[in-house]
C-alpha cells in the first residue's frame, strides 16, 4: 500500500481492525478480488474496504460481492460502492419470464435525476481508471419497511384503525415519488417492499436500489406498478397472508381473490378483515388474478387511493 494511502488510514484511525495492508485498486473490474482492508482509489477519493453487503431476505443471506461497505478515508463517512457487475437473467413474476439485466448507467442516471431529493438514495456515479461506472452511495439512515410493520405487536384492527392511515399518507408519498421518475421516463425496475425505507428521524419513505432494467416489457411501467401493488398489500394487510393460512373455505377464498402474479398471495383483504372499506378493497383487487382492469400509471392509482385516505382520516 503506498505510503499517501496508508497515512490516510492510520489518520482517519477507522473503528476496525486493519492488520494487514491491503491492496489499493484503481481498477473495480475483478471486484470479486477486493476485500477487506483494500482501499478502492476512485474520483479522487479513497475507500476502506469492510466487507460485502449482504440482501437479506426470507431469512436468508445471499453476499453481493460487487457491493462493498466502506468508509471514505477523506471524511470518514460510511459509504456503499457498487461497482459495476454485468449481469443478464430471466426474473419469474408469477406465470411471467422478463429478461432483465443491471445497469450501472440507469442507476447513475438516476442518482442524477434526484439528487438532494429525500425521497430516494443519495449517490453519484463516478467511472474507475478502467471506465467501470463505480456508483458512490451514501447510508440511508433508515430501516426497511417491512421490518418496521413485522415490528408491530398489535392486532391488525388495532394496527388498521390506528397505524396505517399514517403508513398509507407516507406511502402515497412513495407513489409520488416513483411517478417522478416516470415523468423522466425512467422506471425503478425492482420495486419491493425491502426496497422502501423509513427514515429514523422524519418517518418518511426513501427508496433504494435502481439498477434493474427490463427487455421488452410492452408497458416499462406496468412492472413498477405491481411492485407498488405489491407492497400496498402488504402494509394493508400487515404482512403477507398466503391462501394456504387461512380458512380458504370459511372465508370464501377463490383463485380470483389472490394476486396476478403470486398466485398463492390473498389481496381480497376485506373477506380476512370485513373492517377494511370496500373502496380501498376494491384498489387491491385491481391486482388479482379475477381483475380485467390494471393500473397502467401512478396517477391512476392515486386517483383510487388517495380517497380512501381521506376516508380513514374522516373515520
């Protein structure tokens, strides 16, 4: 490690132990060789390496080698590099196969695009002396969402009546944001309920993660609206309610009131929890299999939405 470098890590004095030097990279392209104790020289800012980041999910954590927690020696601030990972695969949502790849483009595009703007991540891209498009991300100083409503020990009326008319005004919010990109024809591509975060102080919603683009997708935004469906049925129900748990036959649960896409998910939510309005219901249930109606942009699901909020409030 050259000594400019090391003088930088031993000043910043990092709450880790580093006992070996490691390499100094000015080239992400072999990021699967950067580990820990590395420090990664890119836009004039050097990065100490603590580990990969890990997506946890269903219990599980899978390691993301091209994402790597650091510490920016310059300022001591925690950030995350992602560092360019070409990457093709077929995703499967429900009975549909979409070809879709990470772009590191896309995702420095709209870092650009919402820059200073609280409702996304913050970062910008910055390319490596091999050219590789190196996205600098700061932390989210949040929790994911849908920790945050596992997290919740109440009832579900109790958690309805008292808890989600302010879930649902912060989530409107969400919508907002994502129908913001739209109007830059861009789309997220990977809207999921661990990628929307609750700020620690504000309360307030940030979404993460805008690296998926998609081949031939008729509608590029029909994918982000059954994303938002998605985690709307989820904080309406307070968590996923699989047909499988519960008494299909007491409550009259056909095929048609379970989701397009994940056929085994209950979104007919009102004949779990009769409490629930039949209008809000009725949003939900343009995401179910039985529906011949769908969302084909932001504003039209605002527009059913955000009256349902009016009424919660006015209840």
């Amino acid at each position: 490690m050259p000594e400019s470098v090391r003088a930088l890590v031993e000043r910043f004095k990092p709450p880790v132990s580093v006992g070996t030097y490691g390499t100094v990279f000015t080239d992400t392209t072999e990021f699967m060789n950067i580990s820990y104790g590395d420090v990664i020289d890119v836009g004039q800012r050097h990065y100490l390496v603590l580990g990969d980041e890990r997506e946890r999910r269903f219990g599980m954590e899978d390691p993301k080698f091209w994402v790597k927690r650091c510490v920016e020696l310059e300022s001591g601030q925690y950030r995350i590099l992602k560092l360019e990972f070409q990457e093709s695969f077929d995703q499967h949502i429900g009975p549909l196969t979409i070809t879709c790849h990470r772009s590191a483009a896309k995702e420095a595009r709209i870092l650009r695009l919402v820059a200073g703007d609280p409702r996304f991540m913050q970062g910008q891209g910055v390319k490596d002396s091999r050219g590789n498009l190196v996205r600098v991300l700061e932390r989210v100083a949040g929790r994911r969402l849908d920790l945050n409503i596992e997290d919740i020990h109440t009832t579900h009326r109790e958690y309805f009546l008292d808890v989600y008319p302010g879930i649902l005004t912060r989530f409107i919010k969400a919508c907002r944001a994502i129908h913001h990109l739209h109007q830059h024809g861009e789309t997220h591509g990977d809207i999921r309920r661990d990628h929307l975060y609750v700020d620690h102080k504000t309360g307030d919603y940030c979404w993460i993660d805008f690296d998926y683009g998609y081949d031939s997708v008729e509608n590029p935004f029909g994918l982000d609206l059954f994303g938002l469906g998605n985690i709307l049925s989820f904080i309406t129900g307070k968590g996923v309610h699989a047909i499988q748990e519960v008494d299909a036959d007491a409550l009259s649960i056909t095929e048609e009131d379970c989701a397009l896409f994940f056929r085994h998910r209950v979104v007919n939510l009102r004949k779990i929890f009769p409490y629930i309005p039949e209008d809000l219901n009725r949003v939900l249930m343009h995401y179910s299999s039985g529906s011949e109606v769908f969302y084909e942009t932001v504003p039209e699901l605002l527009a059913d939405l955000e009256p349902c909020l009016d009424a919660l409030r006015r209840a």
